[in-house]
C-alpha cells in the first residue's frame, strides 16, 4: 500500500510525492488522517526557520496536529492505547519515553530521550529517520509504539475537532498553569487561535472578567472573541493597553496575564505592569529567537510577580479541551475558517499566514483525507 504525502524540501518548498506504508507491528498502528490542524509553527516551518535553527532536517512531511482514523492496530498497540481499529483519534505530537527525569517529573513534552533528534515528535522528524511516515500532510502516519492520543467524542465535527491543539494550549496555560478560577480577572494577549482557545477556557472555569487584546486589522478576531465569552477587547494599535486595563480594574491590574502574541515583545512588559501585586505572568508566545527582551526585573521582584514559560500542553488539558469543543460546538465553529485539500497544504499554510489578501483565517486545516 502507499500513501499519499506533502514533502517539505526546502523553504517554502512543498512537494506531492508516494511513499511505502510499512507494516504494522504488535506495538504500532497506522492512522488514516483525515484532517490536520496548522498552527504558527506550520508557518515557520514552511518559511524554514526551524531549520535554520537546526531543529528540523529536510525532507520533512510536517503536521504536528493530526486526527485520523486508526486503519490498522497491533493487539499490544490496542491494549496499551486504549483504541481499536475504525475508532477516530487525536494525536498528541511528541514522542516521549515515559521513564526519565523529564517524564516523570510531568512534563513528558520535553523529553529528548526516547529518539535523541532534536525534535521528537509527529510533523518534525525527517522522512529519512526510521519509516518516514511521521507528519499530518499525509494519508498515513505510522503510529510509533509511544505515541500519546485521544479518543475523539463521537460524533464531532472533523472541523472543530482540529482545534484540539490550540484549545487545549488555552485550557493548559490560561487555567490549569496559572490556576484561574471563579472571580479572577484574565488578560490574554493575542487573539489568534490560543487566544481564543483560553477566552473559551477562561468563561467556561467561571473567570469573572476576561480581557482580549489584538490588532485594529483583527477586529473579526476580537469579535468572536466576545461571542467565545471575553468581556473587554483592546485594540492595542489604537489604545493604550495599559490604560485601558486599569481602567476596567480599577487600577486593580489583572490576576493573570497570559502572552500568546507571536513575534512582538511589547506585550511582554504589557503583561508584567498589569498583573497585581502577587499576580502570574503566562508566557506562550515565541518571538522569532529576538527574546533578548528587556524588562524592569526590581518591578517583577517587589510586586512578587510569578513569570512562567510554557511550551506545549498537558494529558489532561487535551482531554478537558475535546470535552469542551464537544460540549460548545456551535459556538467554536466560526474559530475554524478554511479547510484545503492535501495538493494545497501551501496554499493553506499561506492563508494562516495572512499572505493572501482579504482572507480572514484563524484556524485553517489540511483534509488529506478529503
Ligand atoms: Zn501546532
Ligand atoms: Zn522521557
């Protein structure tokens, strides 16, 4: 059998190609992906950034946010993942070991030790390491023995069901991290798709006042992030992001603030001055690699402000964040604006990217199984 598969060759360089499925072992499993969520990260991998930074090795068929139907199950595989053949799940993309420091301590995305590559996971390893089959833009990936997934409530929509990845990063880093609960007042800088996610995640923990910022030109954003349950939305090219966020506190500031803004540093420092004394600073964002940021750290000091970096989500995060999507469907349906085909993965990566004029895309996906 061969699967059809989208090969990254270069940057900006996608390339249709047929590769071998290989056998299924008792341990594996072979998914038939049927949509494939983007995220910034399918961005700049396209433009190459992560292989300039060594981190992604040519060729590469990417797409870390895959859920597809398990084609083909070995009874260990089945034991272990809790999954049979026909059953429709989502993949978490990092292959982890499960039994070092990293791993139990808990946070199993950061292992490096099961596959010693610099990026273990589905959607980052080269077509030339192992089988080859290990990204979204593809009908097929292999599934390795160690692989985390989630069975899929049934009966969701495959569209809202490939937001799993940024909603669940909303539910991990705007509940879960800084512990956000009933009462609490929210910042969340950046209305993309993880902005969203945690505007979703903060109004359903019972978070009394969430605020959103974004661009004048994302105003579609910060629409639907009110109809999503954020109560305030800032444009930050137009008002003063600090001003107006005491303003709405009573020059209280925020209990939380929560970075998910790609490449701009400003919100950084915006984040730390409109946190109280005491308050939790939740940076998600990457910045490109200009993260030499200066901030007043004497201000961070004496107000006891907690400053957390987060990278990827938690078991529990991904499993709380499908319950949500299966619990508001409707209402994250507009979050998902464009769906293409496999021979327009690039066409799709471009359209996230905003380099298509008049397109409002938030969440877009690849349908290799369409
Ligand atoms: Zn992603
Ligand atoms: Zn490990």
């Amino acid at each position: 059998m061969k699967a059809r598969v989208m090969i990254q060759t270069g940057d900006r360089r996608l390339e249709m190609a047929e590769r071998e499925v290989p056998m299924v072992g008792p341990d594996e499993g072979l998914l038939r992906v049927e949509a494939c969520g983007l995220c910034g990260s399918d961005v700049e991998q396209y433009k190459g950034h992560f292989t300039q930074k060594g981190i992604v090795r040519y060729p590469v068929i990417p797409g870390h946010e895959p859920i597809g139907i398990i084609h083909e199950i070995g009874a260990e595989a089945s034991r272990t993942w809790g999954v049979k053949k026909g059953d429709r799940v989502a993949l978490e993309p990092h292959l982890t070991c499960g039994s070092c420091p990293v791993c139990l301590g808990g946070r199993y995305h950061l292992c490096r030790s099961l596959l010693q590559v610099a990026t273990p996971a589905y959607g980052f390893l080269s077509t030339e390491f192992g089988h080859g089959l290990w990204g979204g833009y593809g009908e097929f990936i292999h599934l390795h023995r160690r692989t985390i997934m989630h069975k899929l409530p049934d009966a969701l929509p495959l569209s809202v069901a490939t937001m799993y990845q940024a909603i669940a990063a909303g539910v991990c880093w705007s509940v879960h991290v800084p512990q956000s609960s009933f009462g609490d007042t929210v910042l969340i800088l950046g209305c993309g798709q993880r902005g969203l996610g945690a505007v979703l995640a903060c109004a359903n923990a019972g978070v009394r006042n969430i605020i959103v910022t974004g661009l004048a030109r994302d105003r579609y954003k910060l629409a639907l992030a009110r109809t999503l349950g954020a109560h305030h939305t800032i444009e930050v090219d137009r008002e003063d992001t600090l001003t107006r966020v005491m303003e709405i506190t009573g020059h209280k500031g925020v209990d939380v603030a929560l970075d998910v803004s790609p490449g701009a540093t400003a919100p950084i420092n915006d984040a730390i001055k409109a946190v109280r004394v005491g308050g939790t600073v939740v940076l998600a964002g990457l910045k490109g690699g200009q993260s030499s940021v200066t901030i007043d750290s004497d201000y961070v000091v004496t107000r006891e402000i907690t400053l957390r970096g987060v990278y990827s989500q938690s078991y529990s995060a991904y499993e709380q964040a499908l319950d949500l999507i299966a619990r508001n469907v409707e209402r994250v349906k507009p979050m998902h604006t464009h769906s293409f085909p496999l021979e327009q993965a690039a066409l799709a990566i471009e359209t996230l990217a905003g380099e298509r004029e008049g397109e409002e895309a938030i969440c877009v996906s690849i349908n290799p199984g369409a």
